[in-house]
C-alpha cells in the first residue's frame, strides 16, 4: 500500500490533464461509434476503458483528488461531444472518479483496491439507474426493477425473468473486474518498468 500524496506539481496536472484527455476522448470517440453501431451493453465497455485509463494514472502518481481532476477533464470533454446538453454521461464519469478516489483513499494503491473498484464501478450503472428513476423522477422501486428487467430482457433477446437482472449483473461485474484485472497488470509492469529505470 502506498500513502497517498497532497499536493500537485506542474507536472503532475499535465499528466492528470493528460489522462483525463484521454479518458475523454475515448468515451466521446468510442462512445458515439458503440451507440452508432447500437452495440449491447456499450456503456459498460466505456466504462470499464475509463476504468483502465483511471486506474493507471491514479496508482502511478497517488496524489488525493486526482480521480476527481481526472474525471472532471474527461466529464468536461465528453459533453462537448454532444450537440445538446445530456447531464446522465457527465454524471456517471464523475461519479466513477469519486468512487475509485474514495475507494483508493481508504484502500490505498494494492490489488484490493484495483478488484474493489472494479466491481463497484461495474454494478454502479444498474444503481445509477434506480437511483435517477426512483429519487429525481418519483417512481416506485418496485416498478423500476420490473421495468428493468422488461428491458434487459428484451437486450438479450429472452422473455422477461429475474434471472434477466441476474446475468446483466453478473456480466457487468465480470467486466468491471477484468477491467480492473488488466489495469492491475498494467500498473505492476509500469512499476517494474520504473524501478529498473531509476536503477
């Protein structure tokens, strides 16, 4: 575990500019071709590239509050992507910063922390939803679920069930931890790439 840093240098805000750019771009780029091509489950490939590109930049510098920084560049970009104003993208990427900073803030940097942001960030889309359906637009629980599992259903092409909500879970949680798998071997290799450097 390593302790985490305050404070930023010139260099350290270009490379958190510079990841979050590319957080951004991918998401604006990506993300109207997945849509374009209306590939299923989509959000959940944007997210978890985010995930890897976050994942990255934060355990190589651990400096407090630079998942926000980075999610606010890459927020900021990805609405510019729009022709209109859609508030439920940039929320969701700014939330996917503050989960991975809180979770690295008491975690710390170690494989713990990669496979816990991995499978909050992976289920969070599913949590965002009720929350969005249930607080800001005033429906019942109940009838949220029964509606999302209608139209998980109908994604996967099978009759409406539990086990519909089951698998959608299931596959998100899997790619949220093969997300953070790769980001974990990644980070392990710029680590060794680093140390053997400076020596």
């Amino acid at each position: 575990m390593t302790r985490t840093q305050t404070g930023y240098s010139r260099n350290d805000l270009v490379f958190f500019g510079v990841f979050g750019g590319l957080w951004g771009l991918s998401e604006a780029t990506m993300g109207n071709l997945l849509h374009l091509f209306h590939v299923p489950f989509s959000g959940s490939v944007l997210s978890a590239t985010g995930l890897v590109i976050l994942l990255i930049a934060r355990s190589t510098r651990n400096k407090r509050g630079s998942s926000l920084l980075m999610a606010a560049v890459a927020a900021s970009i990805k609405l510019m992507s729009f022709t209109f104003v859609k508030v439920g993208p940039f929320v969701g990427i700014m939330m996917e910063g503050v989960l991975t900073e809180v979770i690295f803030l008491m975690l710390g940097t170690g494989w713990i922390a990669f496979l816990m942001t991995g499978l909050v960030i992976g289920v969070y889309p599913l949590i965002q939803e009720i929350v969005t359906k249930t607080i800001l637009f005033g429906m019942d629980f109940i009838p949220v679920i029964l509606e999302m599992i209608e139209e998980i259903s109908r994604k996967i092409g099978g009759q409406a069930g539990w086990w519909a909500l089951g698998l959608y879970v299931g596959l998100h949680l899997t790619v949220g931890v093969l997300a953070a798998g790769l980001a974990w071997k990644l980070h392990l290799r710029i680590e060794h790439r680093l140390k053997t450097g400076a020596d």
